[in-house]
C-alpha cells in the first residue's frame, strides 16, 4: 500500500452523495499532482469513488478495505 498522501479526509459515517461531494470540496482547495485520502463507511463508495475518478481528471491511485472502511488514495488532476 502507498502511504504517501498530503491531505487527509474522513467521511466515515456519511452516505451517497456526501462523501464524494466533501471529496470535491477538498480537491478544490489543494494542488495539481498532490494526494488525498480518504476513509469512508458507505458500502457504495468504492463504486462512487470509481466513478468519480473516471469522469474527472483526478486518478485513483489505490484503494482498499480494512474491515468496512474504505480508503481511497486520490491524485487531483489538471
């Protein structure tokens, strides 16, 4: 697993759309090529996570589960 990030966000405890949406807010606020990550509860964030990443241009850098929360290494785009 990648440790290296430069923001971190917990949204754990939150449901759809909530999570991607804090997620968004705090890419805006940080710089092309830097790291978030992010740890989140909702069963369907790894889908929303995906395809959220798919659509923008922010890459999914890693992602994995330890015991039911679900943490995302986001690289925020140009």
């Amino acid at each position: 697993m990648t440790t290296h990030y430069d923001h971190e966000l917990d949204v754990t405890g939150l449901n759809c759309p909530l999570p991607i949406l804090r997620t968004k807010r705090e890419l805006v606020r940080m710089q092309n090529g830097q790291v978030l990550r992010v740890m989140a509860t909702d069963p369907h964030a790894v889908i929303d996570f995906l395809a959220f990443t798919e659509k923008t241009s922010n890459r999914m850098v890693e992602h994995w589960d330890e015991g039911g929360v679900y943490y995302f290494l986001v690289e925020k785009g140009g």
